[in-house]
C-alpha cells in the first residue's frame, strides 16, 4: 500500500469504507489492487488525489461534486450475491454519512469479482 | 575436391561436419540409414533394399558409435522416465497461487435494478451459471459467456453444453435453461432475460452422470 | 497414484477445460495443470537435466499459457501447445547458459576432462552419466532436437513444428548432435 496516500484525509477516509465493507455480512474480503487494474468509463482524477486502501477508490470527478466510491469484493456463496452487494452500498453510504456529513450523496459502485 | 554426392534427406546442411566414407558414401547417409532401419518395424527381406549397409565394412564400422550410443540412450530415458510418479500436486498448488492472485480483465454484468449500479465479473457468474446447468445430470458445460443488454438492465445468457445421449433433447435443455435461470436469480440477484443454449456435443453417459450436482 | 484419477473422455474434457480456463474459469486451469504437469516435467527434465529448473521452466510455461489462453484458437491440443511452450522456455535457459561461440574439435574436449584408461567399462549406469555429461556439450539447438527426438521419441515433423524450424534443420541438428556424442563417448574409450 502506497504510504504517502494513507495519510491523506483521503487515504484515511478510503481505510475506514474498506474496515466497513469487511463488516458486512457475506463479504470474505476487500480485492486488493483496486486502483492498478480498475476499469471504469469515468474519467480518471490523478493517481495521488485518491485513497488507495485495498478495493476501495475514492475519487471526486467533479472537482466539488459528490464522492464516487468503487467496491471490488469477494463475497461469500452461502449468501445471495446482489444482498451482499447492497449491504456493501449501504455500508459505505451510512459510513460516509457519519464521517463526512456535509457531503452531497455519494454515488457508490460495487463490483463483485469473486465467489468464495 | 568434387562435390559430395547428395544423401537422400537433403542433408546438405551436414557438409561441414559430415564425412566422406571410404566406400564412397556420406557418414549422415549411412547414420540416416541406420536410423530407418532402427525405427522401422516392418520387415525389410521380401524388398530390394539396399544391401550396401549391411555388407560394407566401412559403413558397419560407422553406425557402431551409434549402436554404442543407442544403449546409453535406452538407460537415459529410462531413468529420466517421470510421468507416471510424479507428483503434480505441489506443483499445480504453486501454480494456482499466482493465478488466482491475477485479475483477467473482463466486463461486469449487472446485479439487480439498473439504477443500483451493483455489478458481477463475468468470470465470476459464468462459473455461478455453470455449476447450476451442471446439477442437471449427465450435464458438462462448456462456454458460458454473458452480454449486458443496456436497453433495459438484464443480461443475455450464451452458454453450451454436452448433453447425454438419449434424452430427448428440447425437454432437456429446458430443464437446463430454467436450472440456470433459477440460479442467476436466486444465488446471484442477477436480472436475466435469455438464457441461449446451444448443445455442442453428445455423449454416452459415465459413471459420474449418476451423481446428481457436480462439484466445480 | 497420486493426484486426480484420469478422466474416461481425457480429449472432449481438455477441449471444454480450455474453453472455461479461456473465460476465467481457475478450477478448470487446475485440472489442466494437474492432468498435463507430468508428462512437461518429463519434458523440462530431459532438457534441462535437473528436476528444480525443469519446475521452474513449466511453471512459467503454465503462467504463460494462462495468460494467453484467450487467444489459444485450439488448433493443436492443450498438450501440444503446452510441449511447444515448455520446449521453448526451456531453449531459452539453455541458451542462456552458455556463449554462442562454435563448438571446436569436440573429441579433443572431451578427452582432455577425461583421464585415459584402457580398462575402464563404460556400460550400464556409468555410460549413463557419461552421455549425461556429454549432453552438456550440445549448443542448445542441438540438445533440444536431439532430446525431443531421442529421449521422448518425436517424429522429425513434430520437433521441427515445436521447435520451430524446418524438418531438415532438425535432421542436421540431431546428426551434428550424434557426431558430438558419440566422439564424447567414444573419447573415453
């Protein structure tokens, strides 16, 4: 993990949404090297400006609008794939909720990339 | 010095580390022919083969350091013979590691309501969607690939099969299709709206078939 | 017997491995690794001459093969793709192992590592060893068209197409192998 991120208010902010994604239930963990290989039709912002925790990106892409948060998970067969997906989302929107209250909506994407 | 006569595997490639034997012929001719007498098993009386290697002392002479080098060759193969002990296990358990520590690129699929923005890799659900077709006994399933349909948020289900030999086909498949169909609901939460089967092969039954649900 | 017993339809079921391995499918890669790593270790083994270099070459040989499974069109089979693989790793280290220079008047080298002795038996295990040592005095060319056709007894065509190069190319790489070999052990006479 990049060290010179973790302490951003970003990176911090990206470390405590992936401690409330492995919380959820029917998650098995957080796909780590989230930012190397993601593909997303949205433009990029630069590399330093997003919180790098393992499976969880954290960008603004409109200079001042909402957070855009993408999940990359692995989540449990015992449970139903598109629930666990929700918990995710609803997680990290509560969680931003607490610890960034001022913040518009954010848009939350989760993406699943194993069954374990 | 004249040109050597041309030895009949256009070995012409040799000259430079090829002889010229007393009798007349080339070293790489008389190994060559030696080679074939070796490796072929039919029987060569009945046919007006060329008595020259068998009879020339000079060329008998030359295939003796290949007769000598075929034994030692014999032992080597012998010994190095691993297939049927080896262990692959550690090996394919190395192996695995990294593999699964890679991310295929591949497209995501949708879980849900189009609005959700909740996904699944392709790679992911396609294994989900083959084990359920394989629960259908005497089922292999082959490729499975998914298409996200923009217009309305589902997703398209191309998926083949080898099927049984002797069950009647169009029921069979149907069982197939709502298998998978239930499964992409129920399992994933994944909206599905053709599941498109295509049968690639037709196979007598094993003494796996009767097992109902494969293990992936 | 170790590992998983042997499938009853082993060329349907490679044809559908690779199809699923191709999309993603990990557990079907497995089951090629397992069915396939014997028969590459033999292979790696021969070539290479030690068994922990033969276990590095197939595992990169099978990384490889992950990798590029998407565009594997299976025109050949999984095992023949793989062969050609493994055989081309393992060129590559051989190749790395030594210059490029020409091997000279081979008799000569290898008599001068060897002593002279006028009683000494070279049968059984002991030629062994030595065509085991001479082996090391191959280019690597000539020790991969020689392993290929000798050791694991391929056809002329087949190494040439894994080896990728024509027919007569593998023809007077095997017979310049043949004079190496047989002046090394007959040296030692």
């Amino acid at each position: 993990m990049n060290d010179h991120t973790s302490n951003t208010p970003y990176g911090r902010l990206a470390a405590e949404l992936a401690t409330s994604v492995t919380e959820v239930p029917g998650v098995a963990f957080l796909r780590p090297g989230l930012t190397d290989r993601l593909r997303t039709a949205l433009p990029r912002s630069a590399p330093h400006s997003a919180g790098t925790a393992a499976g969880v990106r954290l960008t603004r892409p409109d200079g001042e609008g909402p957070w855009h948060v993408e999940i990359h998970v692995v989540a449990l067969r015992q449970a139903r794939t598109v629930d666990v997906a929700r918990g995710v989302r609803d997680a990290v929107g509560h969680r931003l909720g607490v610890l960034a209250p001022g913040e518009p909506r954010p848009r939350v994407t989760v993406t699943v990339t194993g069954l374990l | 010095m004249t040109d050597p006569i041309e030895p009949p595997h256009g070995t012409s490639t040799h000259e430079d580390d090829d002889e010229l034997l007393p009798c007349g012929r080339l070293l790489s001719r008389a190994w060559a022919d030696w080679e074939d007498q070796a490796r072929d098993d039919r029987s060569r009386d009945g046919e007006a083969g060329d008595a020259h290697p068998r009879n020339c002392p000079h060329c008998r002479e030359a295939v003796r350091g290949l007769d000598e080098l075929e034994s030692a060759v014999r032992g080597l193969r012998t010994e190095t013979a691993a297939a049927d002990s080896y262990d692959s296990e550690p090996l394919t358990r190395r192996i695995m590691d990294v593999v699964r520590l890679e991310l295929r690129p591949g497209r995501p699929l949708p879980l849900g309501e189009p609005a959700e923005d909740l996904w699944i890799m392709e790679a992911v659900a396609a294994r989900t969607l083959r084990s359920a077709a394989e629960t259908v006994p005497g089922v292999r399933a082959g490729s499975c690939r998914l298409r996200h349909v923009h217009e309305d948020g589902t997703v398209e289900v191309r998926l083949d099969i080898h099927a049984p030999l002797g069950v009647p086909l169009p029921d069979f498949t149907e069982r197939v299709r709502e298998q998978v169909r239930r499964v992409a609901d129920r399992a994933l939460g994944m909206p599905t709206a053709a599941v498109h089967l295509r049968v690639t092969d037709l196979l007598p039954p094993t003494a796996d078939d009767d097992r109902e649900g494969r293990t992936p | 017997m170790v590992g998983a017993p042997p499938d009853t339809r082993p060329d349907t079921d490679d044809a559908l491995l690779v199809v699923r391995a191709a999309e993603g499918d990990e557990d079907a890669f497995a089951v090629l690794v397992q069915r396939h790593a014997p028969a590459l270790i033999q292979l790696a083994t021969r070539l290479l001459g030690t068994r922990t270099e033969a276990e590095d070459a197939v595992q990169d040989a099978f990384l490889s093969a992950w990798r590029r499974l998407p565009e594997f069109q299976g025109r050949s089979s999984f095992g023949t793709w793989m062969y050609r693989i493994v055989t081309n790793r393992c060129l590559n280290v051989l190749r790395s192992r030594r210059p490029t220079a020409p091997l000279e008047a081979v008799g000569d080298v290898a008599a001068a590592e060897h002593s002279t002795s006028p009683a000494r038996i070279t049968e059984g295990r002991d030629a062994v060893r030595e065509l085991r040592e001479a082996l090391d005095l191959l280019s690597a060319e000539q020790r991969a068209c020689w392993v290929l056709r000798e050791l694991d007894g391929r056809s002329y065509e087949f190494v040439a197409e894994a080896v990728g190069i024509s027919q007569d190319a593998v023809r007077a790489r095997v017979f310049r192998a043949r004079r190496c070999l047989t002046q090394a052990l007959g040296a030692w006479r």
